[in-house]
C-alpha cells in the first residue's frame, strides 16, 4: 500500500510541475493575445467611424472607389510593363525607305520611333514643302543637316502620317517573323 501511495504523490508532483510549466509559458502568451485583440477591436471600431463618418462622400463609397482605382493601377501596370518572353523586345532597329529607324517598346506598342542617316548617323529633321507651296502633294520628306541631303520621302502625308507608316511596317514585320 505504501508503494501505490508513492505512486500517487509522485504522479501529482510531477502534474503540478507540468502544469506550473504551462501557466508560465501561457501567461505572457496570454498578455500579448489580450493586447493584440485589444488593437484589432480598436482598430474596427476606427474602421466603423471613418466608414460613417460625415465626408463629402460616405466612407463605404470611398472604399469601393478605391478598390476600383486599385483595379485601374493593376491593368496600366499590365498593359505598360513589358512581356518577359517576347522575342521581339530586342528588336529596336530597322532601315526602312532609305532611313535607319529606331525605337523602344512599350509593351505591345512602340514608343519613340524616330529616323537616322544611314550615312552618318545623325537624326533626321523632317521637313514640311507642302506648306511652303500649295501645289505640291502632301509628302514627308526627312533631311539629314550633316549631309545636307534628303535621305526618305514618304508620299501622301505630314510627319505623322510617315510615322505610322513606318510603325505599321514594324508591327508587320513583326507579326510575320520577317524581322528575325
């Protein structure tokens, strides 16, 4: 009898030690998990107010306008950022109509698309004779000031209208792999 009573008394001392363990290691746990519900109610209680609060607009509207300038933000970013695997981002040179052309890509778009002489290199300077005469045909003619000779003439159209041309021919020749 004896020996089941040593049994016993050694079973609680070692279940008040275990649970003497637990209390402290609780405790602080404890503390920092009253604290921490204490700012998150706090927090949801500032939420409620600002949501109600009396601005030009209610609170829950401003929330919901926000989330779709979020959404807004996430689609420009998607449509700015360039495509990691397009193989054509390195494409950024051609000669085209007797001009060496350059440009970047902006996603899918290309972006500061400008001619250069073939000869030397410098930047073309576009020049407009139709304004100077009326009896010309509209034409885009690029002049390089180094040289002093017109290095390409693009027919039927001002500055712009030459630009595109040469930016169709890009988009073209990249959809059709011939830039490769």
């Amino acid at each position: 009898m004896a020996e089941k009573s040593h049994v016993t008394i050694r079973n609680g001392v070692i279940a008040s030690l275990i649970a003497a363990a637990l209390i402290s290691i609780l405790e602080p746990l404890r503390n920092y998990a009253r604290s921490l519900l204490s700012w998150m109610w706090s927090a949801l209680v500032w939420l409620y107010d600002a949501l109600l609060a009396s601005y030009a607009l209610p609170g829950w509207v401003w929330l919901i306008i926000l989330f779709f300038a979020l959404i807004g933000l996430l689609e420009v970013y998607h449509a700015v950022r360039p495509e990691s695997g397009a193989e054509y981002s390195e494409y950024t040179e051609d000669k085209m109509h007797g001009a060496i052309w350059r440009w970047r890509w902006v996603g899918n778009a290309v972006s500061n698309l400008w001619c250069y002489c073939p000869n030397c290199d410098a930047t073309l300077v576009y020049i407009n004779q139709s304004i100077l005469d009326y009896r010309i045909a509209p034409k885009a003619d690029f002049l390089c000031e180094n040289c002093n000779s017109i290095i390409t003439t693009i027919i039927s159209g001002d500055k712009d209208y030459a630009l595109g041309v040469i930016e169709r021919e890009i988009e073209r020749r990249v959809r059709t792999g011939e830039y490769k």
